[in-house]
C-alpha cells in the first residue's frame, strides 16, 4: 500500500495559527527582538562591554522566538472578544466513523463498464456496512453524486461524512485495476491511496481488501468475526459474478422490464455456481419487489422469494438482503407480524447501516399494525443513513397519510415532486393526501400523472375510479371499473383494489366478496386496509372488519391507535 504523508491545507493551518495568536506572538517578538539589538549595537560598545557578550545576546533572543511560538500555541487559553466570535463559527468536526463510499468512475471509453463500477461501489459499501463500528452512507445517497463537480470534502460535508472513499475502475484483457483513496475530510488530505492491479477473476477478493484497507486506515480494531464478514463469497465463479452485478445494476432502476430481466440474470448466475447465497438473496429481493407492486400474484412471487431467501441463509446466516426479504415476505404474505419483526430486527443487527430494511421495517411491519410512532423511529433512522433519498422521503410522507397530518404530508410530497426525477410513486400519495383533503379534482390529476410516469399505474385507476364513486359521479366510476376489469382478464389485478372501487360504489355484498378472493391470495394492499385513510369510508363495515380480522396486523377493537381515525 502507498501512503501519503498526512498534511493539514495551508488555509486551515494558517487560520488556526491566527486564532491561536502565534502571528501575533510572532510578529511582536520578532519587533521586540530587532530593538533590543540595535539598542545593543549603539550602547554597549560605548559601556566597553566585550563584542562577545552582544553576540551570546544575540543568540539568547533568537533561541527564545520557537519558545515564544510553542508557548503561544499551547497555552491558547484565553481568546479576546474576535477570536471568541471566529471560535463560535469554527465547523463542528465530522465523525470520522460515517463513511461516504462515492461511486467509483468508470474509465472505459464506452460507458460498458458502469454497472462493473457500481457492483465494486455498493460491494464496499455492504462490507463496510457488517462492521458495526461504522455508520455508513447508503448506497441511494451517494449514488447521486456520480460525475458530481463537487469536490470529496464538500460532499462530505453535505452527507455529513468526516471519511469518504473514491476511486476508479478500469477493465482491459482480462485484467482490472481498481485505484481506490480514503480521504479524511475533516483535515482535507487523503489518508492512503492505493492502485490494485487483479485478474477480473479477483474481483471479489479485491473489493474485500479495499474495506479492509479503509477499516484500518480508520484505525479500527477488526475483530477475527469481522475479518470473516468483510472477507465472506470472494469464492464465487466470476461469470455468476459479473452476471450479479448486472442483475442488480437492472433491479436498482425498479421498472417492470428491469425487475423481469433481473430475475433472468440471476437464474443464469445461480445454474453456474449454485451456491452464491447474495445472488439467492438477490433474487429474493427481486421477487418480493415485484410481489409488493403486485406485478404478479403472490404465489407466483412471495413463495419463491422466501425460498431463495431461505437457501441464501443457509449459506450465510447473516445474509442482511435474505433476512429483509424474509421479513417482508413473512409480513405482507404470511402475515406473521411476530416472525416479521423478529426478522427485520435480526436484519438490523446484521447490517446497522442497511437502509432497506429499516424502511421495509418500518412501512411494511410497524405502520400496518398502526404502530406508527415506532414506524416513523425507524424511519427516522433510515433518514439519518441515507439523509437524501427521495424513497425514505417518500416513506415519510406516506407515514405523515397515515397519522392523518395531511398538511405535513402534502407539503413533504410537493417538495419531492418538484425536484428532478421524483419517484413515479410520490405522484400516488398526493393523489390520496388530495382525496383525504376532500380536493377531489386535484386528487384525480395526480391519479393521471402516475398512470403517466408509471407510479403503480393499475393502482392510480382504480384510485381514480374509486375517487369518482366516493364524489358520487358512478357513471365515470363505472367507465374506469369497466377499464379495470378489461385489463384483469390479460393480466394480474390484485382482487383488493377493484374491491375498494366496488365498496365505493356502495356494492357491498361483491366488495365482499372480492376481499374474501384477495384474503385468500394474501394479496399484499390488503395490510393497508386497517390503517389507511383511503379506507375510511368503509371503516365499521362487517366487511372491513372481516378483511382486518383476517390479515390480523390491527386490532380496531384494542384501542385505536390511529390518530384521527
């Protein structure tokens, strides 16, 4: 490894200098010194005292300037008035344990290799994530500063991260060099630099020396668990691997196509080497991804998911991917709320830093129950970890819905949307804020815009339709229910959503018995109808009670938890 000498900027240096009043010493010393030897040189030779002893004078009061500085710098202890205001707006010193890993550049010429530098980003990033002695930034945080002008030390102080990791990729024949750099941002110098120069085939175990490498360039003690941790799958074929790597780059973007093809890509890495267990829990992921945007029915995607789930902890047990698709799983399939939680909390101790499933954990577990303060703590988390993801924010908003503060809601959400690229899903949640606000036509407008961008589009028509119904307009209700039904013949339409529109339409008896198909699918928008004020119209209902009763997350009976309901 190549270490750089560690250095403090000159700006910094300088301005501490001034604060400590070592100029000042300096310079006055220096004053004081130049008088006392002229004053020397016109009066002694006129005393007849000896050259000698104006030149041991001489030597006395230079040897006392270093003194003079040293002791200005160290006993620093009572600052005049400016030096009190400079002191009170001298930056609180970052955490050096909160590491920022930026993603790292791609230098091939085409761009072919973005999804190789990304796999070794967020690869670093899960293995720093084991340790617990760090807070690590997650991935969705730093990933929106990739081809970012700022420099390490401004990001770093916008993540509030006192360490960031940067580097770069390249792949050629075979070979690939991976040039990685720790920078403390605190004192602005890089604390090592080190260039790698592997077979493509050690990737894995690369990736592992670099966390390794940050760990201790933070002088961490790793213990021989933790060396296990940051050291674990560096055995897997590299064929599977590379095909991981673009299965994840694909499920990262969360469209239908990527999640399809993502599935695809980890079959094919799992008949070359059936025993990777983060391409198990992978592809557990991928399932219960596209299970909890009903894309697909819950047999067809919630029971494979947990059993790939299940063969990725028994290669790893502490697999933190596998434990959060199991807890979700487990919560809106099973229903198992106990087993649920369980899980999401040994997740969280596997992984403290994994953003995932303190957010799953907290809307998929918690908020169902109508355990929302507890929620919004874990998500409170999750912010901290990742303090600039618009799905965390998202997730915040949505809990605000569900507590029935649809100004804070509404507010959070107008801010995501008028940002670049807001999450297709945010354009939903204002829908019902504007439905729960009684501002119906603004509600539908929002409906419309996710069926444009691809927010849950089958979900926003029927929350159109719905919408319709609950103003008391049944015939444009009807037109959407007849849309509705058209595309349920050609594919999967979750039984629950075309129930709400039917109880909207006052058709109990089929609401009824439209629920009583979804129950027994364990279709996942039924862990909503509880708590959720997109329900309240129904709320009291033998059928609503019924649906409840049967997902058993809420207990209306037991006291209710949710506020304003």
């Amino acid at each position: 490894m190549r270490r750089e000498n560690e250095r403090v900027s000159p700006a910094s240096l300088w301005q501490e200098l001034r604060r400590r009043k070592v100029v000042r010493v300096f310079l006055a010393y220096g004053a004081t010194m130049l008088l006392l030897i002229e004053g020397a040189n016109n009066t002694l030779p006129a005393l007849g005292v000896p050259e000698s002893v104006n030149r041991l004078l001489i030597w006395v009061l230079l040897a006392g300037l270093p003194v003079a500085v040293i002791l200005a710098w160290r006993f620093d202890v009572v600052p005049d008035p400016a030096d009190a205001a400079t002191a009170e707006t001298w930056p609180t010193p970052l955490p050096h344990d909160r590491i920022a890993v930026l993603p790292f550049r791609d230098m091939s010429q085409t761009g072919a290799d973005e999804y190789l530098a990304d796999g070794v980003t967020e690869d670093i990033i899960a293995k720093l994530s084991t340790l617990g002695a760090f807070n690590v930034v997650s991935r969705t945080s730093v990933m929106g500063f990739r081809g970012s002008p700022a420099s390490a030390v401004a990001i770093g102080q916008e993540l509030g991260a006192g360490s960031i990791v940067e580097g770069s990729v390249r792949r050629a024949s075979g070979q690939v060099r991976v040039v990685a750099q720790l920078i403390d941002v605190n004192a602005d110098h890089s604390v090592w630099t080190e260039t790698y120069d592997r077979d493509v085939d050690d990737l894995l175990a690369l990736q592992a020396d670099i966390a390794t490498s940050v760990a201790r360039g933070l002088q961490a003690r790793l213990t021989s668990d933790d060396e296990a941790r940051l050291s674990a799958g560096s055995d897997v074929d590299p064929e599977a691997y590379d095909l991981f790597l673009r299965a994840r780059h694909l499920w990262n973007s969360r469209s239908v196509a990527g999640l399809h093809e993502s599935r695809a890509l980890l079959e094919r890495a799992l008949d070359i080497d059936p025993d990777y267990a983060a391409a198990h829990a992978a592809l557990a992921t991928s399932l219960a991804t596209s299970g909890l945007y009903n894309l697909h029915p819950p047999e067809d995607t919630m029971a494979p998911a947990l059993a790939a789930a299940a063969r990725a902890l028994e290669l790893n047990p502490r697999l933190v991917d596998a434990l959060s698709t199991r807890g979700l799983a487990e919560c809106i399939w099973r229903w198992d709320w106990t087993e649920g939680e369980r899980t999401f909390r040994e997740a969280a101790d596997a992984s403290p830093s994994d953003v995932v499933t303190r957010q799953w954990y907290a809307l998929n577990c918690l908020a169902p129950q109508g355990r929302l303060d507890e929620a919004q703590a874990s998500l409170d988390v999750a912010s901290a970890l990742d303090p600039l993801s618009p799905i965390v924010r998202v997730s915040g908003a949505f809990l605000a819905y569900l507590e029935r503060d649809m100004e804070r809601a509404g507010r959070a959400l107008e801010a995501i949307l008028a940002e670049d690229e807001p999450p297709p899903i945010a354009h939903l949640f204002q829908g019902y804020v504007h439905e729960a606000e009684g501002r119906n036509d603004a509600a539908r407008r929002s409906f419309r815009s996710a069926r444009a961008v691809g927010g849950a589009p089958v979900e926003a028509l029927a929350s159109i339709a719905a919408n319709h119904a609950l103003s008391g307009d049944s015939v444009h209700a009807r037109e959407m229910m007849d849309e509705l039904l058209v595309i349920a013949q050609r594919s999967y339409v979750p039984p629950g959503l075309i129930a709400r529109v039917e109880a909207a339409l006052g058709d109990w008896d089929q609401a009824g018995v439209r629920w009583r198909e979804a129950v027994a699918l364990r279709s996942a928008d039924l862990i909503w109808v509880g708590v959720s004020p997109m329900y309240d119209f129904a709320r009291g209902r033998p059928e609503w009670r019924e649906v409840v009763a049967a997902v058993g997350a809420y207990s209306p009976d037991g006291g209710d938890p949710i506020r304003g309901a």
